[in-house]
C-alpha cells in the first residue's frame, strides 16, 4: 500500500483530514479537512489578521506550520507529495462544516497556509499583494477573458508573461451569488490526445512572445517557447495561453492556434465545480485550466482569491 492510500485508508479524526481521488477523474485528490482541525486553526490564528500577513512575510509560514500541526504533521507532506507526483499533481482542498456567515478572514488565512505548505506565492502585479482578489459580475467590460461571465475561458497555463516561474495556482472561491455554470475546467498535458503532434512539432521549442493586457500591470514582454523544459522523466512542461501569446510570423500563428482549437476539442477535458471555501491547486506546468461560462443573470457575483507560486526547499 502507497503512503497515499494509507493516508486515505486512515480516518480524518487521526490526521484531521481525509484523502479520497476525484470522482470524474482520478488524478485529481481531494483533500477534505475535518471541522475541529477547521475551528481550532481558526481560533488559534485569530491573532493573526489578515493585515499582518500581508505586512509581515514570515508570518504567512507561520500560519501554514500552525495548519500543519493540527493535522498530526502529516498535511504537508502529503500535499507535496501529490504536487510532485506528475500522474496527480493537482487537489481540491475543503472543509467540513462550512459556515454561512462571511468567512473572508479564515479563507484568505487558509489559502495561505496551503500555499505556503507547498511553496510561496510570487507578488501578484495585478492586485499588488501575494495574492489577488477579483469578481466575475454579470456585465463587465475588462481588457481579458478573465472577469468575462457569459463566455468559455479557454484552458491555458498561468505565469506566460511574466519572469517569475510559476508551478503552482490556487483558486479559491470565496462568495458566489445567483450563480449556475462558471465550473474550474482542468486538463492534464499527458491526457491531451494531441501532445505528441505539438510537442514533436518543429516550432515546440522556437521562442514565442509573450505580452499581457494593461489590467494586469506588467510592462514587459517575454519570450519562451510554449514547450519549455522536461521534467526528471523527460516529460515536457509547459506555457501556453491563447489570449497573451504574439505570433511574430504565419507559422508560428497557425501553429498557436491550431493547438488552441486543439486543446478545446479534447474530450478529456473534465469540470470541476469548486464549493465556496474550497480551493483548487494544481502543478501550472502539467495541467491546464480554464472555466465554464456561467447562465446570465442580473445579480451574477463571484468572488475568486488567486495565489499563483514557485516550490520552494527547506
């Protein structure tokens, strides 16, 4: 039996959460705190506002070991393990006995002790802190696909424009009001019937440019090839986004875009809805995501907290 099936043989009242794999598709885990790990990690934080995270870095560390020890220990270990294991490398993380007051506080709180147990998060230009914040409304007129609720965002990998590496993204929802659709879509790369014809492809390894958007307040453009490096088994990582990347020529145009359309087609592709409270983090190099639009509505509201990282080691 692996480490990981004995932690999901195991009961949450030993280690305080539970593992079991993802309904849909099994290399996504799902990682389910138990409530009194929840309610003891709120009380015992309550010292710690949110504030003071933002203002004191180490604190962010802090609050992840905090998480750590009320789960015997064992969270993070396990958490690094899915993250490095290319055949998962993703989870759903939540709670039992999820409040319906605002939770605001505890959920930025534990968005950053999980970060924090796997890596650390970069500076978000965006949003100007470690983490962003931002709302999907009914109507919206930004400058990306990302506030945008009545259309598909296609599935891409984040951290393509900026110079910072990103392994890893967490999404967490934190408020949704009269919402239906607007579901996490996620692919792995090794399940992409089509990766051999774009990784073998003479233009996998060729230089792209890579700008953004002025929402995003980056004012540099980068270049890197959407194939950009293997892992330790020779497998490949990538970078891709359909809607930052700046063909330089009709090649590489035709093909940018015949991998989007692509990438769209692929059956494999599955849906995650992601409850309020829960978050979903995955290893950015080896699984795109995207969402699902949502079915209009005039009082549409999402609120969704992003941490997007580099692994780190002790």
């Amino acid at each position: 039996m692996s480490a990981i099936e004995k932690l999901q043989a195991n009961s949450a009242e030993t280690s305080g959460f539970s593992v079991h794999s993802f309904a849909a598709n099994q290399r996504l885990q799902v990682v389910t705190l138990s409530e009194q790990v929840l309610n003891r990690f709120e009380t015992e934080t309550r010292q710690w506002g949110v504030q003071a995270l933002e203002y004191k870095p180490f604190l962010r560390f802090a609050i992840a070991d905090k998480l750590d020890q009320l789960c015997s220990g064992e969270l993070g270990e396990c958490l690094n393990r899915i993250m490095r294991n290319r055949d998962q490398a993703g989870f759903l993380l939540q709670y039992e006995g999820q409040a319906e007051d605002d939770q605001t506080e505890l959920n930025v709180k534990l968005s950053t002790a999980v970060s924090h147990l796997i890596g650390m998060p970069n500076f978000d230009s965006m949003y100007g802190k470690y983490y962003a914040r931002f709302t999907v409304k009914n109507e919206d007129n930004s400058d990306s696909y990302l506030r945008q609720a009545h259309r598909r965002m296609e599935l891409h990998n984040d951290g393509t424009y900026v110079d910072e590496r990103t392994d890893f993204v967490l999404m967490m929802k934190m408020e949704e009001q009269n919402m239906e659709g607007g579901d996490s879509l996620l692919l792995h790369i090794d399940d992409w019937q089509d990766l051999d014809k774009f990784y073998n492809h003479p233009l996998a390894k060729q230089d792209i440019v890579w700008g953004s958007p002025p929402s995003k307040k980056v004012d540099y453009k980068l270049e890197h090839p959407v194939f950009f490096e293997e892992d330790s088994n020779g497998k490949p990582h990538m970078l891709f986004i359909d809607q930052f990347a700046e063909p330089q020529n009709m090649r590489q145009g035709l093909y940018l875009y015949e991998m989007g359309e692509s990438l769209e087609a692929e059956e494999n592709c599955f849906n995650v809805r992601v409850p309020v409270g829960s978050m979903l983090v995955v290893q950015n190099h080896c699984w795109l995501h995207g969402r699902d639009k949502f079915v209009p509505h005039p009082g549409l509201s999402r609120e969704l907290l992003r941490q997007r990282g580099h692994f780190t080691k002790a």
